[in-house]
C-alpha cells in the first residue's frame, strides 16, 4: 500500500513510520511532509525514498530542492501541495498527522478523494466533523481512527444500535494530584512532561488541562455518531485500558495494551487484518493496580467548556479549538499562566456567537474570527 505520510516529523509521524518500516513488504512511503523541519524531513526521504515531500511552511528554494532530488524525492513548498499529493492516484492511504486546524484542509482533501484515511489530527474533526462524515460516506473513504480512545473504541463496537454509553479514558495528565492553587504557576515545561505518552508539546499541554479528552469527546461524537450525553469520561492515571464500549445488557468492552502509539497506529494501517507494532506485550501480573476515577471539573474546566461547545452545535467547537490553539501557544510561549488557558477559551466562546455549520469556508472563517478575539483576550490577561 502506497502511504503518504502527512506530519512525518512529528511524533505519530515517526511512531508511523517505526510500524511501516517493519512491513517493507507490505507498505511503501509515498509522500512525507513536515512544516519548516527541512534536515529532519530529508534525513526522512534518505532512509524512506518516498516520491514526493512536502515543506509546507517554507518558500521555493532551489538548493534545498536539489538535496532531496539526489534521494529520488521530489521536493514541494507551500500548504497547496498538501492537497495535491493526497490526491495523487498513486496514493492509496494518508496518515493524517499534522497539529491543529492546519491539518483540516489536507485531511478533507484525502477523504474527498475516497483514500483510506488514518485519522490522528482530530482537531480537524473537532472543527469539521459533520462536513468530514459527509464527505467520507459520498466519496466512500475509509477513516481509521488513530487516537487511541477512538481506536479502542472502534476496536470494541460490534453492534453500534445496541451501545448504551462510551467511555473515553483519560490518564489525568501531570497535575492530575498537584495541589489545586499550584496550577496558576505551573511551568510549560512541567505541563508538557505527560506521565505515561511522549507527545507533541500542542497535545501534551491538552493533556495537561484535559482539552485533549474535551476535543475526544467532540471527536467521538461525529466518528461514532453518539450523543454527547452517551460519552462519559472516566480518569485512568496507568493508560492501559484506552477506552470502554458498554451495551444495554451491561456488558462493558475494553481494549487494553501497554501506552504506545504503534498499537493504535499499526491497526489503523492493517485494518482488518493484524500486523505487528513493535509494542511491548502487555503483562498483567506484573501490573499492581488499574485505577479508576471521576474527573474533577474544577481541576479541568476544560472539559466542561467542550462538553457546552458540543452542546451549541455548529461553529463552536471551531470556536474552541481555535480558541484552544492561541490559548497553547500563549501559555508556551510564557504569555499566559497555566489557568489563563480556560479563561481565554471561555471567554472567547461568550465573545464570538456560533453560527451554523455549513462549508469548510465558514468554519475556517469562525476559526479565524476566534483566534482574533482570543489573541484579545491573551492581551487583556497578561496586561
Ligand atoms: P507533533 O507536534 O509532534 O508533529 C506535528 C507535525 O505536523 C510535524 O511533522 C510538523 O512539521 C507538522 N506541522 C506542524 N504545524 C504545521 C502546519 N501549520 N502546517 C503543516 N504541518 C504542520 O504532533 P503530534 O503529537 O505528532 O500530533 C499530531 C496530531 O496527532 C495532533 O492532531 C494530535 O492531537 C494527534 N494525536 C497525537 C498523539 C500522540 O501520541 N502524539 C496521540 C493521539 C492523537
Ligand atoms: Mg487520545
């Protein structure tokens, strides 16, 4: 199967292409991508040989051009060629891996064109989710959740009609048991230093204040089609059991395995067959205690504030997510403190009214007037 790999640098990008290069025989690189990462994305092509790469964050340059031609690849620049390459008829299958809203237009462009898609940029689905569904079923895509809730998740329906609720684990994040009047003078980097996953900085500080399991929620909610009030959220600090399908019966479902993203990853790639991922067995004799418990809203306003946008409908869990994005990025870069994050969301949410969900230009369009007003409010904070 010929793969295009989009957000090759980062980290589902290289635990991607970890299982890949494990299966020669059954997977070849296509494309690969990363934003600005010109050494890490050509260090990529020389171990991979893919067909086309993409630096979508960088300008025509020549010399860099040549560089990746001397490895058979040829080298793209600018956003657009995302699109193009997922739609090359040479490519089967995309890994839809870039952070952010900056990776819908490409995850659509792949879905559109019918591809097998392996859905890990859930903000995109978040922002978009009935217009990603949609296109899917008309253009009969395949989309394999990569997140590993939603894999778990996938893993355990067997009859969609019959489930009574979904449970989306949530390990808790590094602050899970931190004192409560701690969190305003938490550090960026001890928000991104998860205890149990080695993520991208975005996502680990979504962990940190449980946005991450906020955009799940809103993610199952459209890959699934389930109500919001049918997905729960149960805290699990060991990340061994990645989610819960429970039925009428009373039956509970899980799917377990040791925290790495080769798991969710390799079933995605080989669905519905199995292939291995170079993830340690799990052993559960050597395990002490899975835990369970409810998640404190005043610890994670977050995960309220996505329950609520869902509940809105529409543009708003655009307006989150863009919210969310500045939110991250401010607190990352030393602007806002740690709590400041709910804040800007929450406010931005009563400052920008949603709208209904059409086409992807309104929703890009609510993303944009979202950012404005939470890059206002990051102002008025740190003011
Ligand atoms: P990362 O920051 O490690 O990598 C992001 C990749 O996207 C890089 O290749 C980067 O070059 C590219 N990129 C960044 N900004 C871009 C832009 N503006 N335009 C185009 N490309 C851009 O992120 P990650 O942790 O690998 O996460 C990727 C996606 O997968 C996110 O949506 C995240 O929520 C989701 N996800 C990640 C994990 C995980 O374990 N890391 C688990 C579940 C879901
Ligand atoms: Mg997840």
């Amino acid at each position: 199967m010929n793969l295009a790999i989009l957000g090759a640098t980062g980290s589902i990008g290289s635990s991607t292409l970890d299982v890949v290069a494990r299966h020669p025989d059954r997977y070849r690189v296509f494309a690969l991508t990363a934003h600005r990462s010109a050494d890490a994305l050509l260090a990529l092509c020389r171990t991979h040989h893919p067909r086309y790469a993409v630096l979508s964050g960088l300008a025509e340059d020549a010399g860099l051009r040549a560089s990746f031609a001397a490895h058979g690849t040829q080298l793209l620049f600018g956003m657009r060629p995302l699109e193009h390459v997922v739609r090359d008829a040479g490519c089967e299958a995309v890994m839809a891996a870039i952070v952010g809203a900056a990776g819908l237009a490409s995850t659509l462009a792949a879905v559109r064109a019918g591809k097998r898609v392996l859905l890990a940029n859930k903000e995109a689905m978040v922002m978009a989710g009935p217009v990603v569904m949609r296109a899917a079923r008309e253009a009969r895509a395949c989309l394999l959740p990569v997140d590993s809730e939603h894999n778990a998740v996938f893993q355990c329906l067997s009859d969609a009609a019959a489930v009574r609720r979904i449970l989306l684990t949530a390990s808790g994040g590094p602050f899970r048991a931190a004192p409560l009047e701690s969190l305003v003078s938490v550090t960026p980097a001890q928000a991104v230093s998860h205890p149990n996953w080695v993520m991208g900085r975005k996502i680990s500080v979504d962990s940190a204040t449980m946005m991450n399991k906020g955009l799940e929620v809103i993610e199952a909610r459209w890959l699934f089609d389930v109500p919001a009030k049918a997905i729960e959220v149960v805290i699990h600090p060991q990340s061994v059991v990645h989610s819960l399908v429970e039925y009428v019966d009373g039956s509970v479902i899980a799917q377990l395995s040791n925290p790495d993203m080769r798991v969710p990853i390799a079933h995605a790639l080989a669905h519905p067959e199995r292939i291995a991922s170079g993830a340690r067995p799990l052993d559960l004799a050597a395990m002490k205690n899975l835990s369970f418990e409810a998640p404190d809203e005043r610890r994670f306003p977050c995960l309220p504030l996505a329950y609520a946008a869902l509940e809105a409908g529409g543009t708003a869990p655009a307006l989150l997510n863009a919210a969310n994005e500045v939110a991250v990025e401010a607190f990352l870069a030393g602007r806002l403190p740690f709590t400041g994050i709910a804040q800007v969301i929450a406010d931005t949410l009563d400052a920008v009214p949603s709208r209904a969900l059409e086409d992807l230009d309104g929703i890009l369009a609510a993303d944009e007037q979202a950012r404005r007003a939470a890059g206002e409010r990051v102002m008025a904070v740190a003011a």
